[in-house]
C-alpha cells in the first residue's frame, strides 16, 4: 500500500471547467446530456466503461462548495489498477485525489496502484480493517469485486468508476467523454488537408465505440466529406502496437490521428509523421509538440468534491452518475500552439451549444433519440463516415 500523500496540483486546464459555475447539490447523481468509462475486467488498465447498463438521470449538485463547516472527518481511500505514470487514466484519477485531499482540512487519503483484479478483494479489506469510510475503485475490472464485498461491510461505502453495478452501499460514476470527443473532432474536421481520420481504438465495446463515433460525428459538422480509418489494438496500454498502427494509418493518409491508448505513444508517433495528435484522460501536449491539436480530458475532482462532502455530512446515498461537460468532469484540454484561433473559436461555440442544449452529439445520426442506456451499454456499429464495421468482441 502507498503511503498518503499531500501535494497540490495547478488548476486543470480544460475549457469544460467553465461549465462547473452556477451548479449547486451532492454527489452521485448523473450529469445532464445525450446519453461514456475504464476497462473490461481482463483487459488491462484503463479505459472508460461496463458493456451493460444505463445511467438514471437525477438533478443533483455537482459544486462542492464546504460553506456550511460542519464537515466530519473522512477517510477515503482511491485504487488505481496500473502504476501511476505521468499522463493517462491513473494519473487523472490520482491528480484529483490529491486536489481535493489539499482542499479539505477534514479529508485524508491513501491510494494503492497496480492492484489487479485478482487482488482488489484483499487490498479494500485492508483498508476496511483500517477504518476507512469509502473506497474508490478506479477500474472496471473492480465491479465484481466490489459488488461481491459490499453487502459484508454496511458502514463502508463503496464507489465504482465505470461499471454498471450498484448496491445501498456502492455507487457507481462516469463521465460523457464523448463529448469531449465531438469537440476534438470539430477541431479535426477543420485541420485535416486529406480528409483521412485515424484512429487507434483499445476494445470494440460500446464505450470506445461511442467515442469514435463522436470524434468522427464532430468532425462531420464542418467538413462532410471527412472519413475515418479505426486500427484495433485489443489493449489498453501497448506502445508498440500502438506505434505500428499510428504509422499504418498516416501511410494510408491520415493526418489527424486520435486514439484510445492509455500512452503518449500514438500522439508521439503522429507528430513525427506530422499528423495532427489527439488524444483523452489528460493532456499529452508535450508527446505532440507543434503537431497536438488537444485532449479529452477527465476532472475527476469535480466529482470526488460533492461525493466526499455528502460523506462527510452523512447525505451520502447510492446512484449512478454520468456527468457531462456541464458537470466539470469531462473537458478539453488547451490547444496546441499551433492550431488556429479560429478553429478554437468554432470549438467553443459548439461546447456551448452542447451545454445549453442547443446540440447534441448524436443529432442527424442514426443514433439520434437514443436512450442513456443504449449509449452506455449498447452502441455496437459506427455513425457514417467511418469506415469498416465494428469486430465482434
């Protein structure tokens, strides 16, 4: 087990933290939007959701103000299946535990990384017999688990990144990153000279799918004769697999490459193929140089906040939370030094467009009107424009 520590990180750089202003309530509910999480229980490390499942939509606040100062001590402890690293899914999971451990004088953490599956059981009874009050697990291979555990430990709370499981005591969130994906591609749809996409994806389930689709969707916005080329890796970390179908991709004309790779290799490999680099979970900027167009990222924090205080006020309650742009939990990243003022321009009208309910992602697809549960679980074919079919699983 790793010992607690107390650092403090420089505020997220995300255009989609704006959308945290003027919200108000508590944690575990789902964020507004038109219906995206980690990996499946064998895969690897990190990736964004379950392959079943829906999430219930409740209007609940999402700010995390602490004015009342009437907060009891928590323990909360954070689990990360892969080592920590410098950019990635961990790294964004653990960046905000160590955001909001440095606001709340009330708050203590600990983390464990690179826990398997296998060994997530043995590691939260640690951290039961310890006394801790919630156990955060990061990764989808940790629903069973976490599921199977629960009903042992009443007075523990337990809360799971991604899957689709819920118990009195287990909570369940996300985050819609496919909304942030939409806002990449309509950077990418105005970037691209050959109107070739590329895309490295991890695992053809719905929440990769959904993604792809939405990056492509966005793109489609402003340039309709843009089309995508998809490489499957079949691993969430693989840099070498990951290079190989990077180089694939630009040599069959590609010069927009986005991925679903927990690494900066696909943004690295892009750039020395000069194709413009995108890439998730948090900014890679410095893998893409000149080439990086930007990052849908994960604000984590804007989720742990109102969750550990309703902890701390005894209002915590089981749910399902799948926030959106508005929620502050997903965003975009800074764009690179050299992508046009005015494509950003066009970026940030669209996420407000998003945000007020003006847009949706899937509008004029065929996938317009579909149900949060058929986002979340369902979604197996691709939006036109990309080309191919989706592989069974």
């Amino acid at each position: 087990m790793s010992d607690k520590t107390r650092s403090r990180r420089d505020a997220i750089k995300a255009i989609g933290a704006a959308g945290m202003a003027g919200l108000t309530g508590l944690a575990g509910c789902s964020g507004s939007g038109d219906g995206d999480g980690t990996d499946t229980p064998d895969s690897g490390a990190d990736g964004d959701s379950g392959e079943d499942g829906g999430m219930e939509e409740t209007d609940t606040d999402m700010s995390g103000t602490d004015s009342s100062g009437d907060m009891s001590e928590v323990d909360a402890a954070f689990i990360y299946q892969a080592e920590v690293g410098e950019v990635g899914w961990d790294r964004a999971h653990e960046d905000a535990r160590q955001m909001v451990e440095d606001e709340y004088d009330w708050l203590n953490t600990e983390f464990s990384e690179a826990v398997s599956a296998g060994d997530v059981t043995q590691v939260m009874e640690q951290y039961i017999d310890d006394g801790f009050d919630v156990i955060f697990g990061t990764t989808f291979g940790y629903m069973d688990p976490m599921y199977q555990l629960a009903p042992d430990y009443p007075d523990t709370i337990f809360e799971h990144c991604s899957g689709f499981q819920t118990r009195e005591n287990m909570g369940r969130y996300f985050g819609r990153l496919y909304q942030s994906r939409f806002l990449c591609g309509v950077a990418a749809g105005h970037l691209t000279e050959t109107n070739t996409l590329g895309y490295t994806a991890a695992f053809p389930i719905p929440e990769v799918i959904r993604q792809i689709n939405a990056f492509v969707q966005g793109a489609k916005t402003v340039n309709p004769d843009v089309e995508a080329n998809v490489r499957w890796i079949n691993a969430w970390l693989d840099p070498p697999a990951v290079t190989q179908a990077v180089n694939a991709l630009t040599s069959d004309g590609a010069d927009v490459i986005n991925n679903h790779n927990t690494s900066p290799a696909a943004v690295r490999t892009a750039a020395e193929n000069e194709a413009w680099a995108f890439t998730y979970t948090t900014s890679m900027a410095e893998a893409g140089g000149d080439w990086y167009g930007s990052s849908a990222t994960f604000n984590w924090e804007a989720q742990y906040r109102p969750t550990l205080e309703a902890i701390s006020r005894g209002e915590w309650e089981s749910d399902a939370f799948w926030g959106g742009l508005d929620s502050g939990v997903v965003g975009i990243d800074d764009f690179g030094p050299e992508v046009p003022d005015d494509v950003v321009s066009d970026v940030e009208t669209k996420m407000d467009e998003l945000m007020n309910g003006d847009r949706t992602v899937w509008q004029g697809t065929q996938f317009e009107g579909e149900s949060d549960s058929f986002f979340f679980g369902e979604m197996q074919s691709y939006v036109e424009g990309v080309n191919g079919e989706v592989p069974s699983n």
